[in-house]
C-alpha cells in the first residue's frame, strides 16, 4: 500500500481516460495482467476502492536539477460511474491511495509462437504491457481490437510503436472491418501455419467467443476477468467466477483477485 501522486490523467477517447502515476522503485517488478486497487477521495464515499489494470510501466524525472528517476505507471479507465467520475476530476499532484500490485498475471509461454492478443474497449489495458514484455523476448505478436465505435479503439498507436501489427473491428463500421473482432481473428487463425497463444481481455461475450474458439482449435488461451472486487485480496470473495466443475451440488468457484484476474480459458465454466 502507498500513496501515488498523479502525474497526468487526460481523456484520449470520449469516457476514456489515461492516467499516470508515482510508484515505489519495487513497483517496477509488477507482471502484466496484474492490477491496483484505487481509493478515489479521502471520505467514505465513495467505501470501496476500484480495481484498474496496469497498463505501462516507465520512469518519471522530477522537474527539480539532480533529482532521481522514479518508477510511474500508468492506467486505462473508463467513466461508467461515481468512482470514476471522481478519478477524472483529479489532476497533477493530487494524490490517491494504491493497494498492489495484486492478483496473478499472463504466462508469457514460449518465445518460439505467435501470440494473439484480442481486446475489446478497456479490455486493451492489460494487454499493452503484456506486448511490451513479448516484443522484448523476440516473440511475434499480433493484437485484434474491437469494439462498437471508433471510440472504443484505444491507443493503438502505442501498440503499433511496439512493432505489433494491429487489427482493428468496430460493429459499426467506424474504423477498421466491420462486425466483430473474432472474424478477424478466425481468419488469421485459418491462414496460420504453426503455433499459437491467445490473450483475451475484454466484454464477457468476446472472451466467451475467444475460448470457444481455442477450445475448437486446441490452443492454448489466457483471459484476463473484470470482476466486482471489493477487497483484492481474497478476503470477500466478492468476485469468484464459476470454474470448469462447477455445478448447484459441486461448487467450483475460482476467486478473480487472487487465482487471477488471468486464467488459462479452460479452467473456467463458459456455458449460459
């Protein structure tokens, strides 16, 4: 737990927000797909703090002569409530209180196989880190983004500087194909000769669609969940998720802030 200062939080999507912050040097080692807990406002409301995916770490210079680097990060977030709302309002030098890194983060498998990382909206947070760290081992990475507007697209630029090739899908054709993001993905899949691991972040109805598609395909998928947690760390099991054994007589329950948020796709109970 410690206190961050922000460095920077700008909106660079309508809703969408990019926020960056002060970290201690131990931050540094965080592992992609983990994530924060936030505490937004110094009173009770609101109670709960608000779980966001890391989405880059770097190293801030203070402006003052001789001064040492710090470790920063930053977060993707978007406006969909009280919490947020407040975040947005805050700007450089305010301060909030972080409890993390938490949860467990992506595998980042063999160096030797295209990794297929597929995301949708906010969902693209975690995976930005996870590209970084698979550019450095020499892997070749692919990313598919969706969503129902141009808008939801997000910071495909930085992806593309990565040296990722990046296709895009919006359901109403505002930029990129038109219709969903697994057709991309599928017609990849069907063109690819070698092996592949799928990374998925995003609405419940891609990943859903993207572990089907592993699953008909026997490859290898990881999924990183959004889930309600009120604590992360375990203790309220507020945000468990129905494993691949669950039924009413034989409860499987896997708890997302600690046995995730990323999970191997299937471990998990995907059916209605």
């Amino acid at each position: 737990q410690f206190t961050s200062m922000i460095l920077s939080n700008v909106e660079i999507s309508p809703g969408y927000w990019r926020i960056r912050l002060t970290a201690p040097q131990e931050f540094g080692t965080a592992k992609p797909g983990q994530f924060v807990m936030v505490r937004i406002g110094g009173g009770i409301d609101p109670l709960l703090r608000r779980p966001f995916a890391i989405f880059d770490i770097g190293t801030h210079v203070p402006a003052q002569s001789g001064a040492v680097p710090q470790v920063c990060f930053e977060m993707l977030y978007k406006v969909v409530g009280k919490g947020t709302a407040m975040l947005s309002t805050l700007h450089e030098t305010d301060l909030v209180d972080i409890l993390g890194p938490l949860g467990t983060g992506f595998d980042l498998g063999d160096d030797n196989e295209e990794k297929l990382l597929v995301g949708g909206g906010i969902g693209l947070a975690p995976l930005y880190l996870l590209a970084t760290e698979l550019v450095k081992r020499k892997s070749p990475v692919r990313l598919f983004a969706g969503g129902r507007t141009c808008d939801d697209i997000l910071c495909i630029t930085e992806f593309k500087r990565l040296g990722v090739e990046c296709y895009t899908a919006t359901e109403d054709g505002s930029l990129g194909t038109q219709g969903f993001v697994t057709v991309a993905l599928n017609n990849h899949l069907d063109a690819l000769k070698g092996k592949a691991t799928l990374y998925a972040c995003g609405p419940d109805g891609m990943l859903r669609a993207v572990a089907k598609i592993a699953a008909d395909r026997q490859l290898p998928c990881q999924v990183s969940l959004e889930g309600y947690m009120a604590c992360g760390v375990g203790a309220c099991l507020g945000c468990v998720t129905p494993g691949k054994d669950h039924t009413p007589k034989t409860p499987d329950y896997r708890c997302v802030c600690t046995e995730g948020p990323v999970f191997d796709s299937s471990e998990l109970k995907w059916e209605a």
